[in-house]
C-alpha cells in the first residue's frame, strides 16, 4: 500500500471504533426501487444529530408500528458507507413474514423512523488484517439480500483507497432477483480491483452475451472484470478458477440459512461446507445469516 493509502486507513479507523448502540430519530429523504420485492431508503438525522459511527459489515435496528405489533424492530446491514456521514441507507428486502412486506407497503419519502445502531461485528475481522497488512484479497458469497454489507465494504473500499482485491459472487435465482442493478456499474467504475461472477440458478438455455446487458449496464466496459454462471448452483471449483491465489484469500459469506449451510435432508451442500471441502481453513472463513423479515 502506499503511504497516502496507509495514512487514509488509519484516519478511517478512527471512524470504525466499536460504538455502544445509539436510537435516533431518522428521516426518509429518498426511496430506491431495487427489484419487485425490495426498496432502498435513504434515512438522515430528523434532528440534526450526528449519525452513530459504525463498520462495514454492521446493522441497525429499524423500528416500525407493523398491524400486529407496535414498535416492532428488524435488524438489517446497513448498505452504505460509513465514511458518507450524512446518511445512512437499509435496503429491505421482503422475504414474508410480518415487518418487511408492511415497511415496504407504507414507508415514503418524509416519514420519521427510530433506527438504532451499530450492532454487530461482520467483516471486522478482514478490516483488522488489511489494516495489519496480513490480507490482499477478499472474496464475498452473497446470495439475495445478502449482498447489502458488502455493497457497504465496497463503497468504504472506494472512499479510503483500499488497495484490495475484492471478489463477488453472487447468487440469485433469475435476473429480475438482482439488486442494485443500477449501482454496480458505478461500484465498478470506480474500485478497479473489484470482479463480480452473477451465478443465476434458474437462467437456463440463455447465453451470458443475451442476459448481461440486462443484468449491468454499459457491460461491455467491464467484461474483463464480470462475468455469469448460468442454470447451475456455484460451486468451489468456480471459485478457486476465478479468484487468484485463492488460498490466500479471506472469505465471507452472507445469506439465508440454506445458502449457508446446505439442506441435509436435501442432501445439498452450503457454501460454508464447500468452501471448507475445497480446503479453506475454517478460521478464514466468516458468515452472517438473515432471516424472514
């Protein structure tokens, strides 16, 4: 790394230290339409309030008076970059149960919400080994909304000048599954160090050539750096041959339960158990799992 990167990262750590949980009073001020079932809001202090300090990889408590359940509360990834201190953004996806799809029908542009936060400590381990110098290369498993946090790592990556490789698989069924669509290519633009594979399981009899350019815009610009895995569930050998010095990386995995860990009774693998059969030391390894919102 060079020294302006060195001296970046340790201004940045000031930032990063462990907080206790802070409530806040936040306001709507824009709503993105990612996919059919989820939204990203974009929330900044109704008081003018400094927003709680917090790390790539953590969440906040968001809380909502749902029809069953008043002050009811959610825990999700917060999906922007804690150096952008003037906002704060969730994107919520709805996945049943009895917040999400609630939240989603009814929040708009000037409603107040109580979000809480930081609470967690995903990815916090390969923030204290790039800033030891011991890590070069992060690979990311997402499936869904799973790739909140890391969109959050990535961003931050942009803002201090990280000088890391950064690795994305991410898994969803179709291309209409695909969130921030309309970000990745900015995300790509601007860390040139970042490759993204699209596994999309249920995409059959279709060439990359004819779904990428729904999937990520102005694709051409990044064919050398994206690429798609089509009708078929990733697996460890697509991972080993896209990602160089693949024994050296450090590798964090984030989604729902089966994507995780398998289904025994189905007798399907998670990426956890994949990826520790295909030889990755279990202490390189790291997961936060969600569930029905």
């Amino acid at each position: 790394m060079s020294n302006q990167v060195e001296s970046d990262l340790d201004d940045n750590d000031k930032n990063l230290e462990p907080q206790p949980s802070k409530e806040l009073n936040m306001k709507i001020v824009d709503i993105f339409d990612e996919i059919e079932e989820a939204k990203t809001y974009r929330f900044i202090s109704a008081e003018n309030e400094p927003i709680f300090k917090y790390a790539p990889g953590q969440a906040a408590k968001l809380y909502f008076d749902t029809p069953i359940k008043k002050n009811d509360f959610r825990l999700y990834s917060i999906a922007s970059s804690p150096l952008r201190t003037d906002h704060l953004e969730l994107t919520i996806k709805s996945e049943g149960g009895n917040f999400a799809p609630h939240f989603l029908a009814r929040a708009r542009i000037g409603d107040v919400y109580v979000v809480e936060g930081p609470f967690g400590r995903f990815l916090s381990k390969p923030l204290e080994m790039i800033k030891n110098k011991t890590l070069d290369r992060l690979v990311f498993l997402a499936s869904s909304s799973g790739i909140v946090p890391f969109r959050c790592f990535i961003e931050y990556a942009i803002d201090s000048s990280l000088n890391v490789d950064l690795y994305l698989f991410y898994v969803n069924r179709t291309r209409n599954d695909v969130i921030y669509r309309r970000l990745i290519p900015e995300l790509l633009s601007s860390y040139k160090k970042l490759k993204i594979m699209f596994n999309l399981t249920r995409e059959h009899q279709v060439t990359e050539d004819e779904i990428a350019g729904q999937v990520i815009i102005d694709y051409e610009n990044y064919r050398d750096r994206v690429s798609f895995l089509l009708g078929r569930r990733l697996e460890f050998e697509d991972i080993r041959n896209a990602v160089e010095r693949w024994n050296e990386a450090y590798y964090a995995i984030c989604g729902g339960a089966r994507f995780i860990f398998g289904d025994r009774e189905k007798g399907e693998l998670g990426m956890i158990q994949k990826l520790e059969l295909g030889g990755i030391d279990r202490k390189r390894i790291e997961i936060d799992s969600y569930g029905t919102k």
